[in-house]
C-alpha cells in the first residue's frame, strides 16, 4: 500500500506564510510527479501546483508568484510554500502523487487525506 500523509496546515492572517508538508510511504517504485490541489465547499478540486520528478513546476494563475512547490526526491515528500496569502486561498489542500507502486507496477494516481488551509481577513 501506499500512503500520502500531509501536515501543515491551519490558520493564518491574510499576508501571512504557512508550509505544507506531503510524505509518500510504502511500496514505491517510482514517482513521476507530485502537486497540490484545493477544494473548497460545493466547488470542484482544482490544482494548485505541479512537480515532475525532473523538476518541472507548473502553477495556477492564481497563485503564481505566491506559492512555491518543491520536493525531496530521497525522501519521497514535496512541500508547497505559500505567502502573502489571501482569504480566498482558504481551503482544503491535497497532496496527490503520480507514481508506479511496487504492488501493481503500472503509473497510478495517490491522494492525501487532506489538510485545512484558512487565511483570514
């Protein structure tokens, strides 16, 4: 089994910082990317930020210039950095994980559980 475990998340004063943490553990091959998605009430996930394992990173526009992902390939974990945050970015944020486990040997998407982001006004 595989297993995505987030940490990080809470409350924060618009402007201010918070870091996200997402670890992958279990039976892994191979990961080929990881990123950060966002949901919030009634609304559909919507990604956030993307990172190949060659380092690669796309954002969305809303949060460009803003949030930074990176990742520790030796231990299976990417972060997502987010300043100067804003009330909107309040949501839940999951960690999700493109990779090939040693169970089924074929390239299948992971998700976290999940953690609480508030930024408040």
């Amino acid at each position: 089994q595989v297993q995505l475990v987030e940490s990080g998340g809470g409350l924060v004063q618009a402007g201010g910082s918070l870091k996200l943490s997402c670890a992958a553990s279990g039976s892994i091959r191979r990961i080929n990317s990881m990123g950060w998605y966002r949901q919030t009430p009634g609304k559909q996930r919507d990604v956030v930020a993307i990172i190949t394992n060659g380092g690669t990173t796309n954002y969305a526009d809303s949060v460009k210039g803003r949030f930074t992902i990176s990742r520790d390939n030796a231990k299976n974990t990417v972060y997502l950095q987010m300043s100067s945050l804003k009330p909107e970015d309040t949501a839940v944020y999951y960690c999700y994980a493109w990779l090939v486990s040693g169970a089924t040997m074929i390239p299948t998407g992971y998700w976290g559980q999940g953690t609480q982001v508030t930024g408040s006004s």
